[in-house]
C-alpha cells in the first residue's frame, strides 16, 4: 500500500513539488495500479510460455554499411559555436 510518506519520497526523488491534494490523488492512482498487479499474479500463467516480443519478429535490423562521413564545414555549418574545426562547448567543472 503506498503511503502519503511513499508519494512525498517519490516526488523528492523525481524533484518536483507535489501539493497535498495531489499526494492524496497520487496515493489513490498508484494504490489503484498495485491492485492490478495483485489482480494479474492471481493468473496462473505456469502452462504459458515466456513471451519477449507480441510479434514474431527476428533479426529486423539492416545491415551496418559503412558510409562516407559528412565534410567538416558541412557538420559545422548550422553552428555559431565552433573552434579550431570542432564544436565549442561550455567548460565543465
């Protein structure tokens, strides 16, 4: 059972601020999906075969070709923000 302290936690987690209305809206949904998943283990599923995918689909991936890169002052062209031949970007740390 999701308490008001779960919702509170959840949201610090997430950073974002939730109102006491919404902590008890949100304690009321996510108690709500947790009876759906009592509801579903409550299915015997032991004669059902493990399913990755809905479809029977394999391997629908094209085949990785190499290809000519793109000129430099073509990558850089849509860009204010280019040195020596790159993209600048702001210092980190």
């Amino acid at each position: 059972m999701i308490t008001k302290e779960d919702v509170e936690h959840i949201g610090w987690l997430a950073r974002i601020e939730i109102s006491e209305p919404e902590k008890a809206e949100y304690m009321e949904k996510l108690n709500s999906v947790l009876d759906s998943f009592e509801q579903l283990d409550e299915v015997e599923t032991k004669a059902v075969p493990p399913t990755y995918h809905v479809l029977e689909l394999y391997n629908v991936w094209r085949e990785d070709e190499p290809l000519e890169s793109l000129p430099q002052a073509e990558v850089l062209a849509n860009t204010e923000h280019k040195q020596e031949g790159a993209f600048r970007v702001p210092r980190i740390g």
